[in-house]
C-alpha cells in the first residue's frame, strides 16, 4: 500500500509538471487546462480523456516518464488538443477507426508546428515527413480533412501500422455519444473560442501556429441542420387521405354495428399537410464549382425531402443552371421528374458568376404567375460573385460548400449556409 501510494505521488507530481509546462510555454491554452481535470486511474496502462476528465494509470505514466520526460508532456498535450478541436463530440456518427488515425494526425501535427521544445521527441522528423508528404495530398491537415482523404485513399494495413506508432498517444475508448459524455460540446466550444481569441494576440508576429489556428476555426464554424434549413419552404396545403386526427371511430363503428352499412359519420377524403411544394435551386455552374459535388448537393436535397416524405404529390420546383446569366431552367413536378433530372441532368455554364440575373429571372416568373406561393430560393454557389441589393419576398438561402474567410459576406436580408463536401458525397454515394 505505501509503495501504491508513492507511485500514485510521484505520478501526480509528473503530471502537475507536464501540466505547468504547457501552461507556463503556451499561455493561450490556460482555459482549457482548467476545463479538463486530471484523475489517476489504475491499471488501464493508457492515457485516455472523455472531454471532461483526463484520465492515467499511475505506473504507466512513472515509465513513461523514465523514458522520456518529454513524452508526458506531448501526450498531455495531445488529449488537450482532441478536446479543443472537439474530436470526441463526432465519434458516433464516424467510421472509428479512420477518425481515430485523422484525429491523431491532425494534433500532432499542430504539436509539430507549433515547436513546443517542452514535448519534441526523437520520432519527430520521421513524422515530419509523413506529414509533409500527407499535407501535399490533402491539404490543410485537420481531422476532417484527414478523415476524407483516407476515405478515398485508404492506406494499406502495414502503412496504417506505421501511422499509428508515429502518431497515436493516447486510448479513444471514452470517447462515446456525445449524450453519453459529462463534458458538453458547448462548455468546449466557448473554451475553444477563447483560445482562438487568445492565440490571435498571441501569435500576430509568429507564423507558426497555422495548423492550430485552422484547426480552432473548423471547430469553432457555424454548422446548420440542412433538413431544418428545407423545412422553412414548407406551406400548409390539402392532400387526399384519410385525415386521422379528425375522424372519430366511435362514430363510425357505432354506426356500422348498429345500422349495417350505414356508418354515422364519413371519414375525411382529405387532410392538411405541412409539405414543399414550390421553391427554386439555381446551381452556380461557373468553373469553380464541379460537376459531382453540383450533382451531389441535389442528390443531397432531393434525399432529404423525399426521405420525411416532405414532397407534395405535385410540385412546382424549378433547377436554374447559371453562372453571369440563366443557362437552364428545369421545371420538376413530381418526384419522378427530379429522379430523372439526377440520373440524365446535364449542367451548362462555365463563366464568371452574377447573381442578379437569377433574382431578376425568378422575378419574371413570379409576374407570369408561375408560382402560387413561392417560399424560397436556394442558391447553391463558391459565393464569389455579385450580389443584387434588393430584398425578395420569398426567404434566400446561399450554400457553400466549405468555409472561405476570403468570401464576402452575403445580404442581411438572405441567410448562409456552409455544408460539408464529406457530407454531400456521403449522399451521393448511396
């Protein structure tokens, strides 16, 4: 007992001085230092976080420690870093496995940007070349991107060995549903905001923090509920069908039982329906935008009103293809229709972009009484392009695919959303 208690002494003294390191050399992580404790726990021969508590096996941490001194101090850091970028809070709706190897990449790799000579170790160069290599391929190397990358280029099981010796730190098994973990996504998400707020100051004359600021801003972005987003073009409207809430079986099996054939009350041939019915997609089909992510977004689109059964059994959509002027315009009636248009569609364009004349077309449309009550326009573009001043009556959505600090700002009266190509292809592929 008393050589557990010393072990568990020395242990905590380790820690408290990896913690003091990081806090002492990289002043802008101190809230999140505070917002992750620390807690011994025996036997699991890890390092291993939920978001709220960072947990270690006492011996474990002494023979680490005995190795290298450093190592304790990087792999501190490492669990910090997951829970800034929020890396556990999107484990459930991932393949685990390459999430937890584009996790690891993605902070270790800040780690190795940002020099921090408290936490190098001997491996470094070799996984500095890795990386080089990896950022060529992928570009910015977040977890996201990451992720993606191996989606499509998934390395062999003895190149993924080598990645994970060189990268991997600590144990994601704590990492459950995001309802299952103490520690919230929102308690995370005003500390890493902070961080990035401080690392701004911190860092305006240093050019090495790059990865780690990238990194905070894919965690800290606005991200939308696509589907929400669809429903606010929904309308009241009558379909044919029995309306259940309204009909009293009471009634009528009273009347059938007493009568014969003669029930006491008819249900309803008809019910009202909260559903889509008219709207406009105009797909920016300038250069910048391709092909597959274009047909990807209305593949997208498409499954998430047909999957709520959100459609009316007639519809009035129309598909503009434009890029400084209207190329196209497909009318969509009915489900079928828009199967077609995602099976044969052909998208034209190709020049510079202008989105006036996409509003001023809708506008003749409206004139010509094509719509009955048109509720919105999804206007699906990179965003470089000329804006129109006037406000509509009908709601504007603009969506981009990624976020692009270089992209002007939309209207004030239109509302922008930023959607994930890992996302659109994921629909896409099915």
């Amino acid at each position: 007992m008393e050589k557990e208690a010393k072990i568990s002494a020395l242990a905590g003294q380790v820690m408290g001085v990896a913690r003091d390191d990081i806090l002492v050399h990289l002043r802008f992580f101190d809230r999140a230092l505070a917002g992750l404790g620390l807690k011994e726990r025996k036997n699991i021969g890890c390092f291993a976080a939920d978001g709220s508590t960072c947990f270690y096996d006492p011996v474990y941490v002494l023979k680490c420690y005995q190795e290298n001194p450093k190592s304790v101090t990087r792999t501190y850091l490492h669990l910090l870093l997951h829970c800034i970028f929020f890396h556990q809070f999107q484990y459930e709706r991932l393949d685990k496995d390459r999430w937890d190897l584009a996790a690891d990449i993605a902070v270790e790799n800040v780690i190795l940007e940002m020099g921090f000579a408290g936490a190098a170790l001997e491996e470094d160069e070799a996984a500095a070349g890795k990386l080089k290599i990896l950022k060529e391929d992928a570009g910015a190397l977040t977890a996201e991107r990451i992720y993606r990358y191996f989606g499509k280029n998934p390395p062999s099981a003895r190149e993924e060995e080598e990645l994970r010796k060189l990268f991997a730190r600590d144990v994601h098994s704590l990492w459950k549903p995001a309802a299952q973990l103490e520690a919230t996504k929102e308690q995370w998400e005003k500390i890493s905001r902070r961080v990035k707020a401080d690392l701004k100051s911190f860092t305006k004359a240093k050019s090495d923090m790059g990865s780690l600021l990238k990194n905070l801003e894919d965690a800290v972005r606005d991200r939308y509920d696509y589907g929400e987003i669809l429903r606010r073009f929904m309308v009241m409207g009558e379909e044919i069908g029995v309306n259940d809430e309204e009909f009293d079986y009471v009634y009528y099996t009273y009347g059938l039982a007493r009568y014969g054939n003669l029930p006491l009350i008819e249900p309803l041939e008809y019910k009202e329906s909260t559903k889509v019915k008219e709207f406009v997609i105009a797909i920016d089909t300038s250069a910048s935008c391709r092909g597959e992510i274009v047909k990807a977004f209305l593949n997208k689109t498409y499954s998430i009103l047909k999957s709520g059964e959100n459609f009316f059994h007639r519809i009035n959509v129309h598909i503009l293809q434009c890029d400084n002027q209207v190329r196209s315009d497909t009318k969509i009636t009915c489900g079928e229709e828009f199967d077609a248009f995602l099976q044969s569609g052909k998208l034209t364009g190709g020049g510079a972009t202008d989105f006036r004349p996409v509003f001023e077309y809708v506008d003749s449309l409206l004139a010509q009484r094509e719509f009955e009550n048109l509720k919105g326009l999804i206007y699906f573009t990179d965003g470089y392009g000329i804006y129109p001043e006037r406000m509509r009556k009908y709601q504007v959505i603009f969506a981009f695919l990624g976020e692009d600090e270089n992209r002007g700002p939309v209207p004030p009266w239109s509302m922008k959303v930023v959607l994930e190509e890992e996302g659109l292809e994921a629909v896409g592929e099915q």
